[in-house]
C-alpha cells in the first residue's frame, strides 16, 4: 500500500513537470511552426498539414512519455531491474537494426513501382519481400541462439544467477518480438506506399499511450524488468495485427506469390547494406556505453546511466523532427536550376531555426537540470546530469546539421558518412573501456560526446564543405550568433541563480523559474537575432492560429 501512496506521489510529481517541460515543447513547435512557409513555397509530397500535427502530436507524447515513465519504473524496479532491463535492450538494439533497414530497400523499390503505376512491379516487389523477410525470421531464430550463448558469456562474471536467468529470458523473449515484426513489415511497407500516414501516426500514438499505462499496471503486482518486456511484446504483435488487418481489409491488398526476382532482390539488398552501415554505427554510439558498464560495474550504475541517456534522447527527437519534414523538400529543390545552392542556403536556414531551438533545451537543462532529476527520479542521479551535458553538448552540431543527411542521399554521398561514423564508433568501444575503468560512468560520456565532436564537429563538417558543396562558413556564421546569445543568457541565468537564493527544489519554484527562462530566451531571439523575414513568418504563424 505505501509502494502504491509513493508511485502516484511520484505520478503527481511527473505530471507537474510535464507541464515544465511543455514549455520548452511548445516554444520548439511555435518556431519550428512558424518555418512553414520556406517547407511549403513547393509541392510537400505528401506531407500533410494532418500528418505534421500528428508528427507534433508524437513527438511531445514521447516526451510526456518518458518524464512520467522513467521514475515510476525506476519507483517499481528498484535500480537494478531497471539496470538490467537497459543492458538487455541495449545488448539487442544491435540485432533491430536488421529489421530497419532491410524495410527501406523494399519501400523503396515498392515506391518506384507505384509512383510509376507498374502493378506487376509492385507485386513483385511485395512477393520478394516476404520470401526475404521469411529467410531473415529463419536467419534470426540461428542468430538468436548464438547471441544468447554469448550474452551469458559476456556477463557471468557481472551478473547474479538469478538476473542471468532472467536477462535470458527477456533476450529470447526480443528475439521472438523481432521475428513477428520481421514477418509483419511487408504490410508496414504497403501502407507507407500507398501513403496511410495517418493511420500509422495515429496508431503508433495509441501505442505509445498504452504501453506505459499497461507496463505500470503490470510491473505493480509482478516488479520485474521481463513484465515490462512482455507487456511490450504483446502490444507489439497487436501492431502487427492491425496492419495486418487495414492493409487486407480496408485496403483489400493480397501479397501474390510471384517467381524468384534476383535483380529485385538485389536491389533490396544493395541499398539496405549501405544504410545498414550507417545504422550499427548509430546503434554503437548510443547503446555500446550501457553494455560496456553493465559489464564493469553493475546494474545500478547502468539506471544512473541510462537517465542521463533518456535525457539526451529526448534532446535528440527535437532535433530529427525539425529537420525530418524537409527531407522531401532536399530532393526537389535539388532537381532546380542552380539546385546545388538553394539546398545550401535550405541547410543553413533550418540549421539556424533548429539551433533556436536546441540552444533553448541545451541551455535550460545546464541552468535546471540538477533540481529537474531532483523532482524527477529522486535522489543518486546526480551524475546521470553531467553524463546528460557531456553528450549534449557536441551533439548540438549533429542536430543543427541533421539535414545534411538528406542532402548526401539525396547527392548518393551517404557511404563516407556511414563509413567514417562505424570507424568512429569502433574506436568509441575502445575509449569507452579505457576512461570508464579511470572515471566511471562519466568516462563512457566523455568518450561518446568526444567521439561525436571528432566525427560530426571535424570531420563531417569538411566533408559538408569541400565534397557536398554546402556553405559550412555561412552555416557557422548565422548559427553563431544563436549560440553567443543563448550562451550569454545561461551565464546570467547561473550567476542569478548563484547569488539569489531560490528554492528550485520545489516544482512550483522550478515551473516558474524555467517559464521566465523561456520567456527572456524567446524574447531575446525574437528582438534580436531573428531576421525579419523570421519575424514575419512568426507573426504570419500568430495570426494563422488566432
């Protein structure tokens, strides 16, 4: 009963920050909203008013989720199923990727088939697919077996008996997950053709939803990190079902059993490899520092880690979300006359606004961060606050420039970044384990966010300028002035914070502490650094929704 009295205690809390957090969120939109104008000046191909708002709506569900999510598990768990849970996830993020990027190779080849009207194409396309994705359920039942074998090798020396049993519970457990959704992504493939955006958003919303309430009903009567495993797994199959169920009910299509295609299959392949590159190198960054300190240290050290990193990825969403809308926008202004600028002066615009916004989350969190995973998670995370700035702060680059992708895919220049990024990641393991045994947890940071500068802050950037032909000087000199004045802001804001004595360890205290934060930044850049032309398209933006 009193677990129960302090989980909606801790429910209450969560919900109140939520409302902090919104502030942030709702400055991020408003901007980003007010970009409009420059995303829509040509066809958006498909992206709809509808299905932007539902990507809004996503977005700030994540969000939401996360904040109310992350300590109520961590209230139910306790820090070592929590710990535990991460390390597992993280251990099979490595095997997912597969599944991903094997779906890109078939839409792909099924877009070309119906944005040429080629039925027979299509069919074709779908048919192969299925008999790949059949081949790969098989390849991972083998895969699985191995990886389970070595997991329990890796960590019998870091894990008790009874959370090996259960780790390889929930391992096998993933795998089984990963082959129905293997054997369900050709539906997810037809639905993303044929252009069921709405649909899908409003589905993988329900998800999202549903997904904590059941995991909290859940984990209240059996407190394990493989109730939250299960739970997920069902909801997945239910996922699967209902694409299942719109793609050959609603929309009345029946995958035909078609001869072998080699050149087809080929196709799929060859491209689903060069992006595949690109994806274990991500998944190296992001998961490898839970995996190699669940080894180290323990369970308990992998929670505070695994705060710090929910903090940076919900950074992270901001970010790609901003950028994600323009993508189709790359390709068309690239196919213009005097293409090769117009994408350049796109780059630095979005760059520019999506700095705005960041620099506001980045800025805020230095300023409130400590009192927020005070209110949040509760006490013996105060680490899990500088892993959060470490990685933060070189990150800003990635996702200023996250258009950039885009635009070297679009240019077919997207294999030196894939390539140069698993280097990166490779040597990150090996740093990872070095400064982590000297610093612990803080260590695995340093060396993801110094890998990142290397990479993103160094290397890419040269490359952006001398091969994609992108005006990196002119990037950096508009995005400069953001930086300077949000920087300028965070130093008052710590130095007010220093020498007045506020109680921002209460939530009303800290609500209207970040509010007036927020308020000065959006003000600062409206006054100051924003253009008029920016100006302009704010209030255009303003009177739309008045």
């Amino acid at each position: 009963h009193s677990v129960s009295i302090l989980c909606l205690s801790s429910v209450s809390q969560c919900v109140s920050l939520l409302l902090c957090i919104l502030v942030f969120c709702f400055c991020s939109v408003f901007v980003f909203q007010a970009e409009d104008p420059i995303r829509d000046a040509h066809a958006s191909r498909g992206l709809s008013p509808v299905y932007k708002r539902h990507s809004y709506i996503q977005v700030v569900l994540s969000v939401a989720v996360s904040v109310i999510y992350v300590p109520v598990l961590l209230r139910y768990l306790g820090q070592s199923e929590y710990g535990l849970y991460q390390i597992v996830g993280s251990f099979f993020s490595y095997i997912s990727v597969f599944e991903s990027c094997m779906s890109t190779g078939v839409l792909r080849n099924y877009c070309n088939a119906l944005g040429s009207q080629d039925r027979e194409a299509a069919d074709v396309t779908l048919s192969m697919a299925k008999v790949i994705y059949r081949v790969m359920t098989v390849l991972m039942a083998i895969v699985g077996v191995v990886v389970l074998f070595a997991f329990r090798r890796f960590y019998a020396s870091s894990f008790s008996a009874a959370e090996m049993k259960e780790s390889s519970a929930i391992l096998l457990l993933l795998f089984a997950n990963m082959m129905v959704t293997m054997l369900g992504s050709v539906y997810l493939t037809i639905l993303t053709g044929h252009e069921k955006f709405t649909f899908l958003k409003v589905l993988a919303i329900i998800i999202q939803v549903a997904q904590p309430f059941f995991v909290i009903l859940c984990v209240r009567k059996i407190p394990y990190a493989i109730t939250v495993s299960t739970v997920i797994v069902v909801l997945n199959v239910l996922t699967v079902l209902m694409r299942y169920l719109y793609v050959t009910h609603k929309l009345k299509i029946k995958i035909v059993k078609k001869k072998k295609n080699r050149k087809v299959i080929r196709e799929i392949v060859g491209l689903s490899a060069t992006i595949l590159l690109g994806c274990i190198a991500d998944q190296i960054f992001w998961k490898t520092d839970q995996v190699i300190l669940g080894k180290l240290f323990s369970t308990a050290v992998v929670a505070v880690y695994s705060v710090g990193a929910q903090i940076y990825m919900m950074y992270m969403q901001f970010g790609t979300q901003i950028a994600g809308v323009f993508y189709p926008k790359v390709s068309i202004l690239y196919q213009e006359e005097n293409g090769n600028q117009k994408v350049s002066d796109l780059f630095v615009r979005v760059g520019r606004v999506t700095f705005m916004i960041i620099m506001l989350i980045l800025s805020g969190f230095i300023v409130f961060g400590k009192e927020f995973l005070l209110i949040w998670v509760g006490k013996g995370y105060t680490e899990a606050y500088y892993v959060a700035i470490v990685v933060m702060i070189p990150f800003s680059v990635d996702l200023a420039q996250n258009l950039a992708l885009a635009i070297l895919q679009v240019k077919k220049q997207y294999g030196f970044r894939a390539k140069i990024y698993l280097l990166s990641a490779l040597i990150n393991v090996i740093t990872t384990v070095i400064l982590a045994s000297y610093f612990g947890i803080i260590g695995a940071a340093i060396s993801t966010g110094l890998s990142m500068f290397i990479t993103s802050g160094l290397i890419m950037n040269w490359y952006y300028l001398k091969k994609a032909s992108l005006d990196i000087v002119k990037f950096w000199k508009e995005s400069f002035k953001v930086i300077a004045a949000s920087m300028v802001i965070m130093i008052l804001a710590l130095l007010i914070k220093k020498y007045i004595s506020w109680n921002s360890a209460r939530l009303l205290q800290l609500g209207m502490q970040i509010l007036l934060f927020a308020s000065i930044y959006v003000c600062v850049m409206y006054k100051f650094i924003m253009t008029s032309e920016e100006r302009k398209q704010i209030l255009a933006f303003v009177k739309r929704k008045l």
